[in-house]
C-alpha cells in the first residue's frame, strides 16, 4: 500500500505555495501529481531564493529551499496553454485526472477552455478545485491575491506585534498555508461525494475566507463582545497569566490554564499571597487585571535563569517551555523522536532533507509516499506523453513545436506570464 490517494490522479495548475502546498500533501498520500509548469521559466518559486540547495561538489544550484518545501512527489510537464495544441493536449490529460487543481485569476483558464464550464461535460465526475486570493464572485474577485495582503485585509495583522507597536505579518504564510490545507480537505470530502454520486464539482478556496475563519477566538471575542481586539504581544486574550515572561537570562513560555494552575504556581514562585488576592483570584480577575499581575510577574520570574523555571514548572505539571531557534527547534529530542524530516531523491542532487507531512495514519505505520523531492523543471514530459499513448514521432512534433519542453530551458515557447492569480 503505497497511500490512501492511491489511483488518485492529479493535473495540477497551481503555483507558488497555496495550491502546490495542497496537491503536496495530495501527493503524500499517494495522489499521481501532475505538475504543469510554464516553458522556460516553470514556477516562479524555483527562483526564490537565496538559499538554494548546494550540488555535491557545494556549488550553488537553482532549486531554491521555497520550491523544495512545496513539491515534493510531484511530476513536472512543462506545456505551452497558449497554444491550441497544448490545450488539446491539456484536455487529454485532464481526462485522465479525477482531480484538477489550480490558482489562475478568476476567468482566466476560460479563455484556454480549462474553465470548470468547458470542461465538466467531458469529465462529470472531475473534482475542479480553484484557489484564489478572493473568491470565485464578489466585489474584490477579480483581484489578484497574495499572503501578505489576506494578513491584512483578513485582520489576523491587527492582533499580532506587541502593544503600541506596529501590526505584523506571521512569520510564514499563513494565510497561503491554511488555503492550501482547506483545499487539501475540500477536495478529499468531494473525492467521497464522487464515489458515492459518480458527480463532481467545483471548490471554490479563497486565502481571504480561510484567514477570516483563522480568526477563531479573537472573531468570536469581538462577535460576541463588539469590542475590537488589538496588539496583545505574547499574551493571551482570554487566558492570565498565558505569555512570555522575562528571567535572568532569557525568556520562557508560561501557560497556566485554569485556576488550580495558578494556585500551584503561585506556591511554587514564592508568591502564595496572589492566591487569595481578588485581582487575581479567578481567571475572569486576571484578565481584568492583566497589567498588575504581569508587572508583579515579570519581577518574580526575573529572579532565576531560564533553566530552573522549566525544570521547576515542568515539575510542578504547571506548562512551559522554551523559544527555540528553528536550528534549536529541529535538535529538540521529541522533534528528532518525531522525525520530522525525511530524506527524497532528487535526480540530480541525490538525497537530500525535507519536513515530511505530519499525517501519521496506523494502516501506514511505514509512512506516506516520500519518494521524489521538487522535479526539475519539465522532467517527465517525454514519461507522461507516453502514458498518454504518444508514439515517439508525435512526442517528437510536439517537442519541436514548443507545445511541450522536455527540460530546462530545451525550447522556446510562449510564456503565460501573469495569467496565475498570483
């Protein structure tokens, strides 16, 4: 058994990270991810960089660390949408897919015939997945989308950087990321409704709507309050004491969850008489008095290097922990114990390391499919052709032509240069 997707097809039009982040973990569960990448220049994250990952002699190369972290069990064909002859060949392809994934701006792949209209009659039971930076209707549909502007429009900037300072972008793209996990859900529940119906349809994914429902307490804590939230730094906007504290040498993570926690921890730091204070007595008193309690914290925990209150607190089943590096944070011997990084092949940089999916399912206690990293740019446009039946004089036209480019840089071809919704 090679993954619960097994048999599952893909033709993947997405790019940069959204959409190649969901026929990613397709692809780790056993999908065949077709990867269509534009002649000449592919997707545009190979290019992101530096870094970019050393060849065995330690030369640079041009696969890029963001390329590799969103492609990994993927096949590249690099075709020409522009041309009537990579349409057909487009449509072909797509008859063979259950699924079909991709992030062009809204009505773009309308004028290729690769819109869920035109192609639904061929293909009832294709399972269209598009992501956008808006939506698929509405005022701002027709926008092109990007993370950094769905952190912002979608409100999640407005309650992350400390107080008094300025708004901040998560540190990864979050809004990209979580579109990509919706999609992956979305088209898996559509895949069930296919099996039972035989019918297929469109999802329509938004980075805008996913961002929004990211908003979770902090939404409901201005639904249901009608005040809006703003910068709360570290701390938490519902629990106290629940953040950052500064110690002797550092700062640590402390998170008291109830009010048992905090009569505990109050013992324990040397301060037993915040107990029976009424600023702090019930959690409800501590968010009230947030300011009062961190101050007097802040001085208590700043008594003691870092190393004694995780020991200690850890003792005392009160939650902490540190604030690693990324570096400190892949040593962590439960991270190491959780083996989070895995070895692919790459064809011509040999094994090298990525983070694998976090899905761990018992009928596949040997792991997900793992098999290849990010191909190269058009590496198996000649294989696919000929699972499409192609006899090596028509592979021959078709690669002459431009149609198709079987590796980097081998023809000339038109781009689609800004078709994409990103």
């Amino acid at each position: 058994m090679s993954g619960p997707l097994t048999g599952i097809r893909v033709f993947d039009l997405t790019r940069v990270l959204a959409g190649p982040s969901c026929t990613q973990i397709l692809g780790d569960l056993g999908a065949d991810i077709i990867k269509i990448e534009r002649p000449e220049v592919g997707d545009d994250t190979r290019k992101y960089g530096p870094p970019f990952v050393l060849d065995v002699d330690g030369i640079e190369t041009t696969e890029s660390g963001y390329y590799l972290s969103a492609n990994r069990n993927k096949r590249s064909v690099t075709l020409n949408l522009t041309s009537a002859q990579g349409q057909s060949l487009a449509k072909r392809m797509i008859n063979q897919c259950q699924v079909l994934a991709e992030n062009f701006k809204v009505g773009n792949l309308a004028k290729f015939g690769l819109d869920y209209a035109s192609l639904k009659t061929d293909n009832p039971g294709l399972v269209y997945c598009s992501i956008t930076g808006f939506g698929q209707t509405g005022p701002k549909a027709k926008r092109p989308g990007y993370d950094f502007m769905a952190q912002g429009l979608g409100g999640i900037m407005s309650i992350t950087g400390p107080p008094g300072g300025e708004p901040h972008r998560v540190g990864i793209p979050i809004a990209d990321l979580t579109a990509g996990l919706w999609a992956t859900l979305s088209i898996n529940a559509a895949l069930r409704h296919r099996e039972v119906t035989g019918e297929g349809q469109h999802l329509d994914i938004s980075l805008l709507d996913t961002q929004v429902s990211l908003l979770s307490i902090q939404g409901l804590n201005y639904l249901t309050s009608g005040e809006v939230p703003g910068l709360l730094g570290n701390a938490h906007p519902n629990i106290v004491p629940y953040q950052v504290f500064p110690t002797a040498d550092g700062n640590i993570i402390v998170a008291v969850g109830n009010d048992d926690q905090f009569k505990r921890y109050c013992e324990f730091a040397g301060v037993p008489e915040l107990i029976n204070d009424e600023r702090f007595a019930t959690n409800k008193a501590r968010v009230q008095n947030r300011e009062a309690l961190t101050q007097i914290l802040n001085e208590v925990m700043q008594q003691k290097p870092s190393a004694y209150w995780l020991k200690e607190l850890e003792n005392n089943k009160i939650t902490c922990g540190p604030i690693n590096t990324i570096e400190q944070a892949f040593e962590d011997e439960q991270v190491k114990f959780l083996a989070v990084t895995k070895q692919a092949c790459h064809r011509e940089l040999g094994n090298i390391d990525l983070i694998r999916s976090p899905i761990n399912l018992s009928r596949y206690s040997h792991g997900l499919k793992f098999d290849r990293a990010g191909p190269d740019l058009g590496e198996h446009s000649v294989e696919i052709l000929r699972q499409l039946d192609y006899s090596d004089g028509r592979i021959e036209s078709l690669l002459r032509s431009g149609t198709v480019i079987a590796g980097t840089g081998a023809t000339e071809a038109e781009s689609i240069e800004g078709e994409r919704k990103e």
